[in-house]
C-alpha cells in the first residue's frame, strides 16, 4: 500500500498509460480523480474502483483545468499527486508539411497543459510544503523519430520543464518527476506509426532491445514508485520506461 490515503488527479485516465497508473494507485491505496476529455470513459472507468471518481476536462483550457483542481480539493481537501499524462501526437509527416492547427493543438495538449495545472495546483502544495507531479512524456523528447518532429519537440519540452520545476519547487518540498515511455499498446500507438500493420510493428519493435510494446501496467509500476514516499529523494529524474530503446 505505497500510496495509501494519498489523493492523485490523473489527467488522461480513461484509457491507455493513464489507466494503468490510475489503476495500480487504486491496488496501492490512493483516491483517484480520473480527468479525461472522455468524460464518458472517465465515468466508466471510476465506476470499476470505489475510490475513484471522474471527471471531465480539456487540460488545454485554463478554466477547465482550475475547475478540474477546485473540485478534486472540494472532494478530498487536499491533492498530494499530479500525473500530467493526457498527450497528443501529429501523424507522421515531413516537417514542414504540419498544419499549424495540428502544431498548435500537440503544443496545447502536450506543453500548456503542464503550466496550467502547475499555475493553479502550485499554489496548494506550496501551503502544504508537499505535493509530487509526474510529468508523461517520451523516448520521443530523448531520442527522437523522422517526421514526429514537433511531437518530439514537444516532449523534449516537457523533459525540460521538469527538470526547472523542480529545481525550483524542490525548496517547497514538492517533488516533480517524469516517465518518457517507449511506444506502447495504447489508442495513440496507430497515430505514431501512421498505419498500424505487421510490417510496421516489426519496424517499431526492432528498435526496441527488450522486444516488446511498453503496456499500461509498466507505466503503472513506475508511476507508483516515483509518486510515492520510497522516492522522497528523487526529483528532477526523467525515467526511461523503454525496454532499452535509448540506449
């Protein structure tokens, strides 16, 4: 029960590596607000768990973010976890022939949304001298692939967001971590390869030592680890969750 009576927002919870860290924080004790754009699945998915709930939210929208905090604060009081997980990506295409909107739209998803929850979630933590945020970012923001290029660069951002935030917040004694996942079983694992064939998994797996996808329950294991209290002296960490793609 490593995260037992911690309360922790998971953005993006409904499915994918959300899912799986939502639900590994349930097995290890946590309360859990499941924050989705899929309001639906959220509901659905706090529905198998008697400590959670969902809840819906466009984490690219500063009011939909403040109002995701005010009421994860009005349910339990109080948040002692952050996983920033909802993310975006572009299809594969040259560079320069990304829309703007499709360019503005990974940014907003993958990069402001981290400054929005950090801009009203902060303020709480700081009070409270204690809080994690875990920032989901990507093998991509480490070692990038062709023609993912604004998607990769937004997860390099997040890379080094993480890193400022907490050298800066490590004095409040806030801790802020990030997983960068290889390509996994998830419903964003066809966008990333454009076309999602046998040809193209092969290719993808090639690249991958270990031999395999990383699985919602990977992200789950790693997530539980860096959030709670057995990672106290761990901050600014970017945790390779990859199978030894990076290497």
């Amino acid at each position: 029960m490593r995260l037992e009576n911690k309360t922790a927002i998971v953005t993006g919870g409904a499915s994918g590596f959300g899912a799986g860290i939502v639900d590994k924080f349930l097995t290890q004790g946590a309360r859990v607000m499941i924050a989705d754009l899929n309001e639906e699945g959220a509901k659905a998915k706090a529905n198998e768990h008697a400590d959670a709930f969902g809840h819906h939210v466009d984490v690219a929208d500063s009011e939909s973010v403040a109002n995701m905090i005010i009421t994860a604060l009005s349910q339990w009081g109080h948040v002692d976890i952050l996983v920033n997980n909802a993310g975006v990506t572009h299809l594969p295409a040259p560079l320069d022939t990304i829309t703007e909107d499709d360019f503005d739209h990974v940014f907003a998803v993958n990069c402001k949304s981290i400054y929005l929850t950090a801009r009203t979630l902060i303020p709480h933590m700081k009070q409270r001298s204690a809080g994690t945020i875990l920032n989901v970012s990507s093998t991509a923001g480490l070692s990038p692939r062709p023609n993912l290029n604004w998607y990769n660069a937004s997860k390099g951002w997040v890379n080094t967001a993480t890193k400022t935030m907490a050298v800066e917040l490590a004095p409040f004694g806030i801790r802020v971590n990030a997983l960068n996942p290889v390509a996994g079983e998830t419903p964003l694992l066809k966008s990333f390869m454009g076309e999602d064939t046998p040809e193209m998994r092969a290719k993808f797996l090639a690249s991958i030592p270990l031999g395999r996808f990383s699985q919602p329950e990977d992200m789950g294991n790693a997530a539980c680890f860096l959030c709670s209290d057995e990672a106290s002296m761990i901050t600014g960490t970017l945790m390779e969750v990859d199978g030894g793609r990076c290497i």
